[in-house]
C-alpha cells in the first residue's frame, strides 16, 4: 500500500497527491492518504465516488485523518468503509493511452516570446499531459524538442512516468546527434525521419504545442 | 518563495477562506440580541450583505466590510478583486459607493512594495466606484491580508435585501461562475492562462455597471426588483438558500448557466475547494440534481470572489433587463424561476 502525506496541505493538494500516487501505482491497489482536516477528506472521497474508486476514513486523533483509497479489484479491508463511497466499486481502471493521438515536440519552448517564459511552458504541458486520464498514444522529440528527452531536462520525471503507462516516446536520432546529445538520451527511443513521418500522417490527430 | 514582484500564495484566498456558513450561523446565534433599533433596517439578523442604518426618512447608511487573503499572484490585481468584492456589498443592498477605509494585514519582512501595489489597485477600483478612500488600519501578521470597509448611502425605500423574492420571479445572473475553481486549479499550476486571465478580468469587474441598470428599474410602490445578492464565498446555491428564505423553491437550468473557460474541465480533475465542500455540506441536502454532471454540481457550489449580483425580478421585466445588460456589456444570464415551496424536502432544482 502506498502511503501519501497531505498534513498541511490545502485543497486541492490532498486530491491532487493522491492522483498522482494512484497514477503511478499504474493498476489495481490501495492508496493511504493522509490529511489534517474533515473537508479535505470528503473532497478525497467525493473523487473516489466519481472514479469509481472505493473509499473509507477515519479519524485518527485530532488534526489527523485517514483515507483508505482502493482501486481496481482489490477488495476493501477496512471495517468502517463507508457505504455511500461505493456505490461504484470494483471497476478496473481502462487503458490510460488513446490511440491515434500524436504529440510533437519541436522545440525546447512553448510558443513564442521570452525562451525562459518558453522553457517553463513546455515543462508544464508535459506535465499536464501526464495528468491526464487520456495518454497520446505516442509523442515525438525532434529539433531542439529532443533536449526534453535527455539527461538534464526538467520534464524528465514525467516523460518516464508516462513512458511507464505505455506512451510511446521517440527521438529524432539526426538531432541527437546535431546537438551532441546522442549519450545524454535518458527516455524511450531513437528513431528517424521515416518512422516520424508515417508516425504524424498515420495519427487521428497530432498535438503540437 | 515569493520575490519582490510576487505575493506568496495562502491556504486559500479570497472568498475561499470564508469560515463555513454552518459554523457561522451557530455563533452568531448566540450573540446577545441589543435592545432593538429601529433605524437599523438590515442587520446581522438577516444574513444580508451589509448593514443598513436609516438617518432619515429618504437616507440610510450601507455598511460593509471584507478582507480576505490573495488569490492570486499579482499584488495590484490582487487590491484590485479585494476592493471590488467589498464594494460589490454596497451595490447588492442597491445603494452608492461613498467613502472606503483600507484594511491591512502585512508581514512586517516582505518588500514594502507589494503592500504599494495591492493597496494602489484598491484604491483605482474606490476611485472607480466613485467613492473617497478616507483612511484605514493595518497591521504586523504573518500573512497578507487586504481588504476594505465601505459606507455608502440608500434610499430606505429602495433597499434590496436578500430574502425578498416572490413566486414566480426570474432569477438572473451577472457573472459567469467557476472562479474559485480556476484560481484552485492556479494554485497547483493547471489553470490555462485563458481560464486565469477571464477569472481575474471577471473578479475586478465592479458590479457597480449591473447595480446602475437595476437601480433604473428598482423605481415605483411596485419595484419590479424583489432581491438582490452578490455571490461570494456561499457560491450561487449557498446565496440563493439565504434568497429563498424558507419560503420559496427556486427552478436551475443548467443549460443557462453561464460558466468561466475551462471552469467544468477542472471540476472533472477534482480542482475542488475546501469551501466548495463545505457549501455542499451546508445546503446540498436541500438541492435536487436532475441529470446534472459532476462539474455542473461543484460549479455551482463553487465559491466565487467577487462574483456577480444575483437578482429575483419580476418576470415582465426580466427579457428588458438582460438586453440592458448585454447592451452595456455585461454577461448576464437568466438562469432559472422562483416557485411556489415544494413539500418533498427540496428547495432547489437543477434541470
């Protein structure tokens, strides 16, 4: 069982902690928060209602509340579990990835103006991206893009986090090497300009920030 | 950490951080009751957004006062929604915006500046109102806190109180909703800079241009404006509660409410408020949701810093109003009736 810590945290941390623990559980399993406040526990359970997820909690002294999250089919252990919170349990999370969605990366900034302001963008669409319920199918790196798929890059942790829940994540290998980066690719794969282009006219849709 | 351009961020700002209208009713009630005055025409008795005190027969003081911690990251703008969210109490009894008293809390080691530029954005927005900023009172905390008391002036007569909506009134709107769930989503550094921009656009509007069109109808022995409130941190379902009074039931049609960019999509990520929780906590038994999504829920239980008036008209002059209002670019919406009070526990609708 993972444990996450959200003493101290306002709404919506608690809520956001927890998804992201359950993201990375990738499966079936349980989830224990931790929180100091009723309200923030409701709100863990109003979303474990929606998603399907079961939900219990309880009190543990004053200032301290625990929310037992179970997702997937792994059955509730806890005696107090709460009724109401399980009106619709025992659904096993579906696939994360939509298929036939392309995300291209072309550049280590999102849109034009300030680089920095750039830089800080593209870090947050990655990371919104990994998020989402919804994963592209695959996302390709090329030009300076490729710098966000090697050692050093800020959007690092997300990237293998959704390469971990089955993204598919592709490099240009021309740009590897044109920006000397070739050793330094520390997520998914190397690929060329065959694969990108049967990749992009072969999508549903391709997602270019 | 914030730097000198920046004010941290609190628990929850804004109208967020308002203590929960359950507890704060179970206080006030024990409060020892004064001997009656009769001048004092709305007071705390009636939960109505400011305190109206009759001078003489065609004059009354308005008295409001609100602070609360930033919502967002801006100092100026942040002066700026704090100011138009206390004034916007004056403009939902019906009266003028007069004179303004600054309130501050400010950490004694943060950049003076800030404190500059919040209180330079409260005072644009007196200015605005056409009010006089006439002093105020701050002091050391260990957070920033800004706000204002305003005074402004009403005609006895032409009081709007909060409570007093009849059968059968149309109930319209003058701002979207789903601020306070785009400043939560800020918060966590998932709120679209389209989502925050129309948020704090929407916040810093004054609801003195909606509060001038209503005061044009709100004339004759028969006004046809039964009741006005503002939506703040109650949401629209916890103000529209206090508008019902126990004797109506109100009709919601969700189709007809109007919603801030990107407001529902975060709804559906759970970029919920603990206030949105606690409104739900307070009046959600008494809200009947008839195929209403999720988000259209959490919207509507959605805490708003200075939101939007919400007023109980008579129905022949509702259409008339709305098209004043859009003439003056002002988003309103009609977004649902007042009925007879129903027997089955529920109070509200939404269709």
């Amino acid at each position: 069982m993972i444990v996450v810590d959200a003493i101290g945290d306002a709404c919506p941390i608690p809520v956001v902690k927890a998804r992201k623990a359950i993201k990375e559980m990738a499966g079936a399993g349980k989830v224990c928060v931790l929180v100091d406040n009723d309200i923030a526990a409701q709100n863990l359970k109003k979303m474990a209602a929606q998603l399907g997820y079961g939900a219990s909690s309880r009190q543990e002294g004053s200032g301290r509340y625990e929310v037992l999250l179970t997702i997937g089919n792994a059955p509730s252990a806890d005696p107090e579990m709460d009724e109401a919170a399980f009106s619709c349990d025992c659904e096993a999370p579906h696939d994360a990835v939509k298929k036939g969605k392309l995300v291209v990366i072309t550049s280590d900034c999102m849109g034009e103006g300030d680089p920095a302001l750039g830089r800080q963008l593209l870090k947050g669409f990655i990371f919104a991206i990994a998020q989402l319920d919804e994963l592209p199918e695959a996302m390709l790196f090329y030009n300076a893009g490729a710098r966000m798929t090697c050692a050093g890059s800020a959007a690092l942790e997300d990237l293998l986090l959704m390469a971990g829940r089955g993204v598919e994540i592709l490099t240009c290998g021309t740009c590897l090497n044109h920006y000397g980066l070739t050793e330094k690719l520390s997520v998914g794969g190397v690929t060329n300009m065959y694969v990108i282009a049967e990749k992009m006219l072969g999508a549903g849709s391709v997602i270019k920030p | 950490m914030a730097d000198s351009q920046e004010i941290e961020f609190c628990k929850g700002g804004g109208c967020t951080a308002k203590l929960g209208a359950g507890v704060l009713e179970r206080v006030l009630s024990r409060l020892p009751k004064a001997a009656v005055d009769e001048n004092l025409l709305v007071g705390y008795d009636s939960s109505d957004d400011a305190a109206v005190y009759r001078i003489t027969d065609d004059a009354a003081f308005v008295q409001t006062l609100d602070f609360f911690p930033p919502m967002v990251q801006d100092p100026y703008t942040f002066g700026q929604i704090a100011a138009a969210n206390a004034l916007s109490d004056i403009y939902a009894m019906g009266g003028v915006v007069k004179t303004a008293l600054n309130i501050v809390c400010f950490p004694e080691a943060m950049e003076l500046d800030i404190l500059g530029r919040i209180m330079q954005g409260g005072a644009d927005k007196v200015v605005e109102a056409g009010g006089v900023l006439a002093g105020g009172h701050s002091i050391a905390d260990s957070d920033v806190k800004y706000g204002l008391s305003v005074t402004g002036i009403v005609d006895p007569k032409r009081i709007l109180r909060n409570n007093s909506g009849q059968q059968g009134d149309v109930l319209l709107l003058t701002k979207p909703l789903g601020v306070g769930i785009i400043c939560c989503a800020d918060r966590v550094g998932m709120a679209s800079e389209e989502a925050m921009k129309a948020a704090v656009e929407s916040m810093t509007t004054l609801n003195k241009y909606a509060a001038e069109i209503v005061a044009r109808y709100n004339v004759g022995d028969a006004s046809p404006i039964h009741a006005c409130t503002d939506i703040t941190g109650f949401g629209l379902l916890g103000h529209l509660h206090e508008l019902l009074d126990g004797r109506l039931s109100a009709v919601i049609r969700q189709a007809d409410i109007p919603v801030l960019p990107d407001a529902l999509a975060y709804a559906d990520e759970f970029l919920l408020t603990a206030a949105a929780q606690r409104n739900r906590n307070f009046v959600g038994q008494g809200v009947c949701f008839e195929n209403a999504p999720f988000a259209m829920e959490e919207l509507l239980f959605d805490p708003q810093t200075s939101g939007g008036l919400l007023l109980s008209v008579a129905p022949e002059v509702a259409e008339e109003l709305l098209a004043d209002m859009h003439y003056a670019g002002i988003d309103a919406s009609i977004i649902g009736s007042l009925t007879a009070k129903g027997d089955d526990g529920y109070e509200v609708y939404v269709r």
